[in-house]
C-alpha cells in the first residue's frame, strides 16, 4: 500500500487567494503572458481579453481581464471560467478577481510569502534589542 502525504501546516507561495481557490504566481504569469500575445496584436476576435470596469486598483486603468485556466490552456467559449486575472493594456497584472453569476466581482487576496517572511525576520531583530 501507499501512503500520500502532505504538510498542510505548509505555507503557501505566493499568488492570490480567490475565496478558497488559491492560483500561484507560476499560474498568473501562464494567464498573463496568454492575455499579452491577444492584447498586443491588438486584434480582438474572442470574448477576452475583456474591459474590467466593476474593481479599482493602486496602478491606474483602463483594466482588461483574461481567465485563469486550470490546465494553462486557451479559453474558448466552452471552458468558460469565473477566476480571472485583471491587467493593465501594457500587460501588468494589477489584481485576481471572481466574476460571481450575477456579474459582480469579488477580488482576490494577494498573497506575498517573500514579504512575509521578510517581515517575520524584522519581527525577529526587535526581539534581541
């Protein structure tokens, strides 16, 4: 027999937290660098990216947004999905949000673990004084 485990006290890298869902930076950057190809041909032929006008961010718009993929693929009309990435029209990335059934957006928490554990040290260095 086999045994799986896994150390769920683990923290986890950096990304963002959608509710539950949680989609690293490895992922975002997939979902990016796809939205980029579509934003700088400037060619718009299918539903994303999309204008992203229900959230404000720190770094001014105008937003787009692009799908998250679970498996890195395109989307296409039949792989409809309610996680998404919103960028700027130079290809920043700015937020994560979920697009909620009746059309409104919840945004996604983001999750820096190198700030964090930078900030677990500084903690740390006040202690000795």
């Amino acid at each position: 027999k086999r045994f799986l485990f896994w150390n769920r006290s683990k923290k986890p890298k950096s990304g963002y937290k959608c509710k539950k869902k949680f989609f690293s930076s490895s992922k975002i950057t997939k979902a990016k660098n796809a939205a980029c190809r579509k934003i700088l041909k400037n060619k718009q032929k299918s539903a994303f990216p999309s204008l992203h006008t229900a959230l404000k961010f720190i770094i001014p718009g105008p937003y787009l947004e692009w799908p998250i993929k679970r498996n890195g693929r395109f989307w296409n009309r039949w792989s409809k999905n309610k996680y998404r990435i919103v960028l700027t029209k130079r290809c920043k990335v700015v937020g994560a949000a979920i697009r909620n059934k009746d059309g409104s957006y919840t945004k996604c928490k983001r999750i820096d673990r190198k700030r964090d554990e930078d900030d677990d040290e500084d903690d740390d260095e006040d202690d000795d004084e």
